[in-house]
C-alpha cells in the first residue's frame, strides 16, 4: 500500500498520507525556531508574570484587571503555565508549543476546507492539501509562530477553526451537540484574544 490511488487515470494522495506531508513540511519549515531564545520585546516580561502565578491563583485569572488595560487573556496565561509546570518555562519548548498550535491549525484548515469542498471524488480534490499549506507556510504566519508572546494569535485561532468545523458539522449532522461545541471553543477563543470575536 504506497498511499497514493488511480483516479481516472490520474495518481491520487489518499487523505492519511495529505495529513502527514502537511505535518512534515510545517515542522520542516519552522523546527529552527526550536532553538531560539526569547524575544527582547515582552517575552520576558510574560515570563516573569508567569512565574509569579501559582495553581491557586488560577481563578484570579478570569478576574479582569485594570491595570492589565483592554488585555483580557485568561486562556493564554493557562497555555503560559502550561509551560511552567511541563517545561520550567524553557524557550525552546515554548516556541516548540507555538509550532504545534500553528500545526494543529493548519490540520483545521485541512478538516474544514474537506467538508466545504467534501470528499467525492475519492481522494481526486486536492483542495484542502494546497489550502492547509497555503495557511500553514504564509509568510503573515512567521511572527506569531516565531513569538513567543504572538501565542496568542496562534491559540485563539484554534479555537475559532475548531468553532468554525463544528458548526459545519452541525449543517451536517443536525445535532446541536456541535452548536455547545461550537459556543464553547468560540468562548475559549474570545478569553484568548478579544479580536477574536470578530469570527461572530
């Protein structure tokens, strides 16, 4: 079995083996940054922020702050002490946590692009393959993958393209189940970042 199919006439990369070039190309293009350190403009002033927070602090979290300004990132924080207790806040995992995000993303792109164009032709639509390395390898894509402190771009939108799959599958399937699933990762999304409620 190589992973790739004849349709008319015509060799076709069958969806697994789509998946797995979109994660090797991604994680070709961007393992360098692995191995950087933090960013001079605020990585370190996260950081700092971060250490200070303990596991009984969390719910002081989703209590706005005034002196944080418009910023209100709950969910970011909770991905940064993630970070804390896996990692001891090291840079490489926490750029390598970005990548995985932007990864996951660019699989999004390749679910939600297959059920819009859906699956046919049996392999033939390779539609969802171009538009997820599209996404994956835009330049626009570098700073927030690149930056540590830019997580919060990557992560809200993984909660957007995971609202965004579910309410297609609600289209689909008729159960409001997706509607919940949908509602909550569009919440998540807005606690990650506040533009993200522009998806509305």
């Amino acid at each position: 079995m190589t992973g790739i199919t004849k349709y008319h006439g015509h060799s076709q990369i069958q969806a697994p083996y789509q998946l797995m070039l979109i994660v090797a190309v991604l994680l070709t293009a961007y393992y360098p940054i692995a191995f950087g350190d933090f960013s001079r403009i605020d990585d370190h002033s996260i950081v700092d922020s971060v250490r200070s927070i303990e596991l009984r602090n969390v719910p002081e979290l989703f209590i706005p702050h005034v002196k944080y300004g418009a910023y209100y990132r709950p969910v970011l924080f909770l991905s940064f002490l993630l970070d804390k207790y896996l990692f001891n806040l090291d840079p490489g995992f926490m750029h390598l946590h970005n990548i995985i995000l932007h990864v996951i993303n660019a699989l999004l792109i390749f679910w939600l692009v297959r059920q819009l164009t859906g699956d046919r032709k049996q392999g033939e639509n390779l539609i969802p393959l171009m538009s997820a390395l599209v996404f994956g390898l835009h330049p626009i894509a570098t700073e927030p993958v690149s930056w540590i402190g830019g997580r919060t771009d990557v992560l809200a939108c993984t909660f957007i393209l995971l609202s965004a799959n579910c309410i297609i599958l609600f289209k689909k399937e008729h159960s409001y189940w997706y509607v919940a699933l949908s509602a909550l990762f569009m919440s998540l999304g807005f606690l990650t970042k506040e533009v993200a409620i522009a998806f509305l």
